[in-house]
C-alpha cells in the first residue's frame, strides 16, 4: 500500500467539498444503513427457515450443470455434503452472485408455473425480496443483472461496514484535500462523482451477468488517485508505504504511483480472486488519470499551495546565507543576497529590516531613505508590523534626525499608524515634521484631528487639549475645527 504523505491541510482554507464529503459517508452509513445488516440477516434467516434454500439451491446447481459448469457444480454438493449448513450457505452466496440465474428465476424460467410448488415458491420469494428490501444497500447498491441509472450515483455513498468506510475515507481525505486545493472545490466533485460513475458504468460493461451489490466509494477516490498521480506528475512526494510486515517512506514521482496502484489491482483480481471489485477500483483510476490530464491541460492549477513548503526551504536557506555574508563582514555579498530576495519578498519584514540595518553603513548610506520609507508604507496592522515601522521609525530619526526624505503620502501613513498604536509621541514628532513642511500645509489640520483623536481615545487629555488649541486657533476655518467644534470636549 502507498500513501502520499505530501502536505497537511491549511486550516485557515479548509478542503470544504472533501470534508463534506466525509461527513456524507459517514452519516448514511451511521444513520441511513445503520439496520442494513440486521435487515440482511433477518432476511437470510427467513430464506433457509422457510425452506426457500431447499427449493432454489438444488434449482441452482442444475442450473450450473445446464450451462456446463459441471465442475462448480459438483463443488457445490461436494461442499453441501460435507457441511451441510456452511456448504448451503457457500451455494447460496454463489447464487446471490449469479445475475444470469437470478433473472431467469425472478422471470419464472426457473421454478416455472407448472411446479406444483410454484405459488408457495413465488409467495416465498416475494417475501424474502421484501425483507432484503430493507437493506439500503441491497435496494440502492449496484448490480449489473438489474441495474438501475440511479445506482450508478448511489452506490458510491453506501458501504459495507465501517472497515470499508474507514479505508475509503482515509483515502478520499489524503487525496481530496490536496487536489481541492490544486484544481478548486467543484472540479473535486466532479472528478469524485464522474469517476464513481464511470467505474461503476466499468463493472457493468465488464460483468454484465454479476448479481454482486456494488458499492463503496472505492472507484469515486480511485479517480482522485488517477488524478492526483497526474496533476503531480514529476513532482516528488513523501510516500508512506507497506510491504508486509515492512513500513516506510520513500519519495518518488507522483506519477509512479498510477502504474503501481494498476498493478495492484491486477494481480488482486487476476492472482489473489479477493472479494473486492477491482474492475471498479482499474477503471476508476484510469478514468481520474484522463479527467487529471484534462485539468492539466486547462486553466492553470493554483500550486501555490504546493510550492509553500520549497519555496519557505529556499527563503530560509537564502536569508541563512545572507546572515551568514553578514557574519562574515562580507557586506557586499549580503547586500546582494539581500536585494535578490528582496525583488521576490518586497513586503518582508526580515529581509528589509537587514537591507535597513546595511543602510547605516557608509558603503550603502544612499539607500537608508529608501528602505525607510519602504518599510514606513508596509501595509498591514498587525502589531508585529506597527512596532517593526515603529522601531525603524525611531533608529531613522536618530540618524537622520528629518523626514524631508520620506514623501508626503509615506508621512501621512506613518501619522495614521503610529496615532493608532499609542505611540503618540512618535506621532506627534511626525506632526511637527508635517506643520513645519509648507508643501503639506493643507494635510496640517487633518494630521491634528487624527493625533486629537487618537489622545482623547486613550486618555491623554492634555496632549489632546493643546493640540485642540493650536487646531482652532491656526486653522478656524477649516473643515475639521468645524467638526471638532460640532464634538463634546471630554471633561
């Protein structure tokens, strides 16, 4: 068994459609299919009771012997015989399985009208078929014999027992949540739908005789397999795999993975007989390889979420070596490294408080403006940014000393910012720059208004009072003395 251990899921964008998926699955087999086994049973017990078994299982094995199946046939006695309840138990399964035999039986051809029997065998029948009714499984599973268009859809949500569906769900989250996230939420329903058609369309072409309910996801997430290998393609994935008794991991191509999970399947069905349905799981895989190639060659997947990890391995090793430059005093090889992933990372807070830091030396002093008002316009307020502007702010000041340097709208930000984390001093140092300044002459009153607001929010009614002042003293006509005029001067 191979699974991809790839990436985890961002919870800040969770894969909806796959965990609405999961919370599907589970609930109609917890809560629709929750009696379905009772319901099988209470069957089974009325077929070998009512002595249905004693009619239908010797019609059964001559049946077998008609179309030539003489060995299966005699296997079948030779079983009864030795155990008589397990041995009719094993036929009968075997008949449940036969689609050909059942149709001629439900058509009569059978026990035929002329058995004395007939009306106690149909009467028979029709109630075992009632019983088994019950079972959503057995109504809504797919059988090729009889199959029903609807069954091509509802058989992928129904499930044996939770082992089935708790496989399956491991599968449709390790893959689902990876492809959602690559070519969006409603392709992923549609692959998962169109592949849980098409293989269940698969197993019909292939079994057209077989009475065996199918069901399960199995085929839908087989598609998501198929797909996944594709879209992945040569990109290497972490792979946790088991041979036996042996686990590991390993990372290979995603693409490998599309012949080994064929392979597989093959030698299940060709080799080992099991009783899972491999022609579902083949034909699932191969119809989500074309749907993947189909994806692929459309718009661009969003691989941004696949590309996260290696480009955050890059950015460290580059930031790694540029601190190292730094340790080594080889100023001119950080600078480099640094102004590189500056054009890659332009809002990085590391990356320019390091191109800042370089500023302060001779050998790049011409670009300590640059890189202060780079950083004086970072968007975001967070608090981890607004004191990082702050910091720098105050180291700029204490070199500088003026933001003549820094442009009008960079100081009106930098007002605004530091006004609203209480750094009013801060603040105020950046009004003064702007009252002294003649070509910010007309930013002066709203620059007051925003520092005033900022004081009488936390408190600081002096420093709010004066500025109060000097706002409807030096500028009484102004629109914002009118509304500071029109507010309720705090007590």
């Amino acid at each position: 068994m191979f699974l991809p251990l790839h990436k985890r899921p961002d919870w800040r964008n969770p894969p909806l459609v796959t965990l609405a998926l999961i919370l599907v699955l589970v609930a109609v087999h917890a809560v629709a299919q929750k009696n379905d086994r009772e319901f099988e049973n209470t069957a089974y017990r009325y077929y070998f009771t009512s002595g249905l078994a004693m009619q239908e299982i010797p019609a059964y094995i001559r049946f077998l012997r008609q179309r030539g199946l003489q060995e299966r046939a005699e296997k079948l006695v030779a079983a009864i015989k030795l155990d008589r309840k397990r041995g009719l138990y094993g036929a009968f399964q075997l008949m449940q399985g036969d689609g050909r035999f059942l149709e001629a039986l439900t058509a009569s051809r059978i026990i035929t009208p002329q058995n004395p029997n007939y009306a106690q065998w149909q009467a028979q029948r029709t109630r075992f078929e009632d019983l088994l009714s019950h079972s959503l499984a057995w109504r809504l599973g797919l059988k090729p014999y009889d199959v029903k268009p609807l069954a091509l859809v509802t058989h992928i949500f129904l499930h044996a027992d939770y082992w089935h569906l708790g496989v399956n769900l491991l599968f449709l989250f390790m893959f689902g949540f990876t492809l959602e996230y690559l070519i969006g939420r409603f392709k992923l329903l549609l692959l998962f739908l169109l592949a849980g058609v098409l293989s269940g369309a698969a197993y019909v072409l292939l079994e057209p005789e077989s009475a065996r309910w199918g069901i399960g996801a199995s085929g839908a997430i087989g598609g998501l397999a198929g797909a996944y290998a594709i879209v992945f393609g040569m990109r290497k994935i972490n792979l946790f795999y088991t041979l036996v008794f042996y686990f590991d991991r390993i990372r290979l191509p995603a693409i490998v993975l599309l012949p080994i999970w064929l392979a597989y399947e093959l030698i299940d069905f060709v080799v080992l007989k099991n009783s899972i349905n491999n022609i579902a799981h083949m034909a699932g895989l191969i119809s989500g390889a074309f749907m993947g190639m189909a994806f692929k060659s459309g718009e661009k997947l969003d691989t941004d979420y696949l590309d996260a990890e290696q480009k955050q391995r890059e950015y460290h090793r580059a930031v790694g070596r540029a601190r190292q430059y730094l340790s080594n005093m080889e100023f001119t090889l950080a600078h480099e490294q640094l102004l590189e992933l500056n054009q890659q990372y332009p809002d990085d807070r590391e990356i320019l408080h390091l191109l800042f830091g370089l500023s302060k030396l001779d050998e790049f002093a011409t670009e300590i403006h640059r890189w202060a008002e780079t950083i004086f316009r970072l968007d975001g307020n967070d608090p981890l940014t607004s004191r990082f502007v702050h910091s720098v702010f105050m180291e700029y000041l204490k070199i500088v000393g003026k933001l003549t340097h820094i442009g009008v709208d960079t100081r009106l930000r930098l007002l605004r910012r530091l006004a609203g984390i209480d750094a009013l001093d801060s603040a105020e140092t950046v009004l003064n720059e702007i009252t002294s300044d003649r070509d910010m002459a007309a930013q002066v009153p709203t620059c007051l208004l925003v520092v005033i607001n900022a004081a009488e929010k936390r408190g600081h009614r002096e420093r709010a009072a004066r500025l109060r002042e000097q706002l409807l003293s030096h500028f009484p006509d102004s629109e914002e003395a009118r509304l500071l005029g029109n507010m309720k001067q705090p007590v």
